[in-house]
C-alpha cells in the first residue's frame, strides 16, 4: 500500500484555510501620543477646557499634565472667534 504524504482535503481541495485571528485593537496611550502637524487644529477654547478639566484630575500626576499640555500645544489654534485677519 502506498501512501499519500499530503492527502487531498474531503471537499476535493475546494475549501480555504481559515483566515488568521484578529489583531488586538490598538491602544493610545494619550500621555505620549506625539501629534504631527494636520489639517485640523482644535481650538484655544477646547484646549482651555481640557486644561480645566485635568487641572484637578488626583489620578494624574504634575509631570504627567505638563506632558499632556506640551504635547497638545502643536495642535491649538489661537485665532480668537470674529478676529480680524
């Protein structure tokens, strides 16, 4: 008797493997994200909201607010609404 090293699938070879699982999904972490300069800025209001929001925030530390401030400053946008151009 003979045998076959890689014998052929029941469904005659027809049938794909199946696909890899999934990657994880990606995590941000928002204290060393860098932003890169783009098209959308958010504006100085916003970011005095997030300032006021974090100012008092006991499960951030000192070190880590001035590195969410460092690295959010790139992205502001200081026009003032109605300024004149």
């Amino acid at each position: 008797m003979v045998k076959i090293a890689n014998p052929p699938p029941p469904d005659g070879g027809k049938s794909k493997p199946p696909p890899p699982p999934a990657p994880p999904p990606r995590v941000i972490d928002l204290l060393s994200f860098k932003p890169t300069l783009c098209d959308e800025l958010i504006p100085a209001d916003n970011f005095v909201a997030i300032l006021a929001v974090n100012v008092e925030n006991q499960e951030l530390s000192d070190l880590d607010f001035r590195e969410l401030v460092r690295n959010t400053l790139p992205i502001v946008s200081y026009k003032a609404k109605g300024a004149i151009e």
